[in-house]
C-alpha cells in the first residue's frame, strides 16, 4: 500500500475494498462533472424548493387540507417524480448521479422532502424494481404523474429495527384468488393520503412477502396523524388491514421474499438520506453565517468572534467531506449499474446489483450524512443564541426536523453495526481479501517503522489515509479473528469499528476531492479547501484514536493489547498544524460568500 500517492488504476473499487487498495482521484466524482442535463435539473428543483415550499414551511407544517398532495402535484408538473421510472412507463429513466441531485436539491424542503422521498423512494422503487410487466403497466405511469401517490409499510409495533419480526398476516383463500391481508403497521409517511401502500405480510404467518395494496379496497384504515417533534408537516399515520382482499396478482417480487425488497430498497434509501441531508447541512450553513454576519454583539459582528469563526469553519470542513464521499459512492452505483446492463443484465437486476455491492457504504453514508446535518443544526441554534430557541427563526425547525434522520432506514447503531457485518460476510464469502491483507498489517507491526518521508502532492495526507487504513485492518481484523461469530454480541465494539471504517472512508474521499481540483488547475493546497482536506484528517486521527483504544482495551489484554495500543498511536500521528487559524481560514471563505460555496 502506497504511503505516498495513491495508486493508478482504472479499475473500479468493489464494495469494502477502499480499505485494501488504493484507488486514483481521478475516480472521486466531483460536482463540476455534472452534465449541462444534470445542472438544469439541479436547479429546476432548487427553483422550485424555494418557490413553492419555502413560502408555505409554517401552512405545511399545520398539516394544511390538501397542500402537500398539491405541492406533489406541483412538483410532478415539472417532472421531479417520474424521474427513476423507465420511460416505457411515463419516466424519464434518469441515471443514479441525477436521481441523487434531485434528492439533494429537495433535501432542504423540510417535511415536503419527506413526503417526496416517500413517493418517488421507497413507495415507488419496489415496483420499479420487483413488479411485474403487468403491475408496472399498472400502477408506474400513474406514480410518475403523481396522480397515484405512494408510502410504504413495513414498521409495526412490535417490530422496528428487527423487520422480518412483523405480525401481519397473507392467507391465501379457497379460491386461490385472493390473500386475505390481517396486522397493522406504524410510522408510514404520507398514509394521510397515499393511493398505493407497498406492505409486508407473512404468508401462513411464515413467509415474509411483499404485496401492493391500493387504499380504496374494503378493509384498509388509517389512524391519526402522529404529534411528532419534527417534520410535522409530514403525514405520519398508522394503517390498519382488516380482511383485506389482497388479488394474487398483486403480490409483489416472490414468495417468501420480501426482505430482498425491504432489504434491497433500504440500501437505495440509506444513500439517497446522505444525499438528502447533504441538500439541508448547505441550507443550514448558509443560514449560520447570514445570520452570524448580521448579528451585531460588543459592536461588531459576531461572525468576527474566533469562536463562531470555529463553528462555521467546522460546518464547512464537515459538510465538504460527507459531500466527497457521498457522490464518491453514488458514482460507484452509477458505474456498476451501467457495467452490469452492459453485461446483458437486466435492467432492474443491475440497479439492485449495483446498490447492494454496495450496501457496506450506504449503511456508513447514512449515519455519516445524518449525523453531519446533526452537528450543523445544532451549531446553528447556537450560534442564532436565544433567538435559536425561537419558531420565529429557521432554526427551531431546522433542529427539529433533523433529529429524524438518525432514526429512518433503520437507527444509526443498527447501520454501524451492519457496516461491519458486510465487511466480515463479504471477506468470508471471498469477495474481499480483508483477512490476509490485516494479516498483512499485524506482520508490518513486528518489524521497525518505516522512516521514508511522503512526497508528491497531498503526499503526507495520502501518507496519513493509508495509515487509517492500516488501522482498521489491525484492529477490525483482530476483532475478527479474536471473536470471531461471538463479535455479534460485542456491540459496543462494534460501533466503535464502525467509526475506523466511515472515518476512513471519508479521509480517502475528501482527499480525493481536492487532489482531483489541483490536477484540475484549481489553487486548492493553500487555499481553503487545502485546508478543510488537512481539518479533516487532523480530527479523524484522533477520533480514530479514541474509538481504537477503547475497542482495543475492551477485546486484548496482556501483549496483544500492548502491541495493539502501540499500532494505534503509529497510525493515527499527525504532522502538528495550526487548526485554528486554519478554520479560520475555512470560516472566512464561508462569510465572504455569504453562505456555503460549495
């Protein structure tokens, strides 16, 4: 592995595989690729965000009769819904780089983003993907217009991060025509109004399966709208199925297996989330710094004070890098489906196929991108003061409505969790060479550090990521071999491999980021973004040394924890930098801008 620049290689990186081989800049995709195409639609739906949903956030949130379906509607006017439906079907097919921006742009429209995700998400993706040419015929044109609008039903009371535990009931009648659909489910977005519910149901009380129910058929029932803390614009109801006659023909995918679907779907929605929350952190921030340079306190502005300088520094450097690495990913799906379309595979096994060899990082995007838009609104409300605690300023909703995030497509432990386990699953099926490479690492440790100095450009940074490297694969390799099946049951340990493998992830994207900038001609090493790259892994070190030595201290003791402790320190020293002027740096970019630049 590289200590110095990384290494030249067209070919793509698999899922996992960052942390075994070096992969080129020049696959890091950056927002100035988009095409003309994609800009337009960028700023179709920031016009539109702005237009029509920022003026009515306080009538959206009083659950107004009938806004959000018109504000659906509206949005369906200019296309935004039809968008991931083929255009056999009334879409426009769009790629995964531009369904992604699209998710973006209407990331900050607050409990509308919900609502839209909902549809053109998780309440049409399963057709798109699973349904059947009848079933597509059937219900894809009418969703693409939003003239039929979706949720989907999986959680239920008794079963919410553990899904395939749900009561509801399909049994198959005499007749052979119909399944009679029992069981209710909670926390389904849009069911105020939705047409067509996605729901999941075990055949014989057995066989998890999915099935697509329309809301006019006798026996179907919602309860109230939920009082939430956030996105209470959102519609959020419980649905109740009481002898639901449920056609055969409307069974959705197999028999048997409706987690490929709710599985499948929740690794599209873990990415699209980052790429949503990534549209709110760049709202948020923006709002920050407005505020921060209006805000006169000693007779001055408070964006001159060192301390909000530090808070919209660290806003920036923090919503740069989870930028890096969500489109990093998005470009991955995007390649992968159309390599696998090019294979001869059809075209709903390779949007699945490529979202799942990638599940590992869209399980780690989630948790990053939402807690990235936690810490931006909290700074947010701190830096608006005691008017941040006010409903007559952004930021009360702001805090609000991002609280949800680290809850939806399944809780952030649950996604740290998962993010080590497809690791290890990966590596024992033989997709990834994990193990030997860690076996690797643990031998470099018995002999003598190398002294050789990084060189080239961003060589120390490189130097720095192919360390963190290293690190994970000491410690998360150990963990393995150690435990082994018994490391399930470790879930303290667990989280804090995680945070080795997402902060990893992150160093190498944004570095990837701004090294493709300078070898595009941009003065990016003594610039801000020089900077934010140098930020960023300056707290990544010692973030990954913390979350390494209480892994380390909680699974080895006696030699092994030494000689482990010893590598933790090896591989997270950083060359001593001036963070705060260069925060500040970072902040002064933001306030001369008037918001995020990015």
């Amino acid at each position: 592995m590289s200590t110095t620049t990384a290494e030249k290689s067209t070919q793509a990186l698999r899922g996992g595989e960052y942390l075994i081989r070096d992969a080129a800049p020049a696959e890091c995709y950056l927002r100035e690729h988009r095409s003309e195409e994609q800009q337009m639609v960028a700023d179709t739906v920031r016009q539109f965000i702005e237009q029509d949903v920022h003026p009515n956030l306080d009538r959206i949130d009083a659950m107004e009769e009938g806004l959000m379906p018109a504000l659906l509607d509206k949005s369906a006017e200019l296309g935004l819904t039809a968008m991931a439906i083929p255009e056999e079907y009334g879409g426009f097919g769009k790629d995964f780089i531009t369904n992604m921006l699209v998710t973006e742009f209407t990331g900050h429209g607050h409990s509308f983003s919900v609502a839209f995700g909902a549809h053109v998400g998780i309440g049409t993706l399963p057709i798109v993907y699973f349904g059947t040419a009848e079933q597509k015929a059937k219900y894809l044109p009418k969703l693409a217009t939003a003239e039929l609008k979706a949720a989907y039903c999986l959680t239920e009371p008794g079963s919410g991060s553990d899904a395939l535990a749900a009561k509801t009931r399909a049994d198959l009648n005499e007749a052979g025509t119909h399944y009679v659909l029992n069981g209710q489910k909670m926390w389904i977005t849009n069911a105020g109004f939705a047409d067509v519910f996605i729901v999941f149901a075990k055949i014989g009380g057995e066989q998890f399966t999915g099935f697509i129910v329309e809301r006019g058929w006798k026996g179907v029932s919602v309860g109230a709208e939920e009082k939430k803390m956030g996105i209470k614009g959102s519609s959020t109801r419980q649905v109740f199925f009481e002898n639901v006659e449920v056609p055969v023909e409307n069974l959705l995918g197999e028999i048997g297996k409706g987690h490929k679907i709710a599985f499948n779907i929740l690794n599209v929605g873990r990415i699209k989330l980052a790429a949503g929350v990534l549209g709110g952190s760049k709202q948020a921030a923006t709002a920050a710094v407005r505020y921060a340079k209006e805000r006169k306190q000693f007779q001055q502005s408070i964006a001159a004070f060192g301390a909000i300088q530090h808070k919209l520094g660290e806003m920036t450097v923090r919503v740069y890098a989870a930028e890096a690495a969500t489109y990093r990913a998005t470009a991955w799906i995007d390649a992968e489906e159309k390599r696998l379309l090019a294979s001869g595979v059809g075209e709903n096994e390779a949007l699945l196929g490529a979202a799942e060899e990638y599940a590992m990082e869209c399980a780690m995007l989630k948790v990053i991108g939402s807690e990235c838009v936690d810490y931006v609104v909290d700074e947010l409300v701190q830096i608006h003061g005691g008017y941040g605690f006010s409903e007559e300023y952004p930021a009360a909703r702001a805090y609000r409505d991002s609280r949800i995030n680290r809850i939806f497509e399944g809780t952030n432990e649950i996604n740290r969790m998962l993010s080590v386990d497809m690791l290890l699953r990966r590596a024992l099926a033989g997709k990834l060479d994990f193990l030997s490479a860690a076996m690797g690492v643990q031998q470099e440790l018995m002999g003598m550090p190398s002294m050789e100095q990084p060189e080239g450009l961003f060589g120390v940074e490189h130097d720095a990521v192919s360390r963190f490297k290293k690190l994970c694969l000491a410690v998360v390799g150990f963990a393995a071999q150690k435990k082994g099946k018994a490391l399930s049951d470790e879930q303290e340990v667990l989280l804090w491999l995680a945070d080795l493998l997402m902060e990893t992830f992150v160093s190498e994207s944004v570095l990837h980021r701004v090294h493709r900038l300078v070898e595009a001609g941009e003065a990016v090493e003594t610039g801000p973004k020089g900077d934010i790259v140098r930020l960023y892994l300056q707290d990544a070190a010692q973030r990954m040394r913390t979350a390494a030595e209480r892994a380390v201290t909680a699974i080895a003791e006696g030699d092994e924890a030494r000689m482990l402790l010893m590598a933790v320190k090896r591989f997270t020293k950083m060359q001593p930098m001036d963070t705060v002027r260069a925060r500040r740096r970072v902040a002064e970019a933001l306030i001369e801008a008037d918001g995020y630049p990015y």
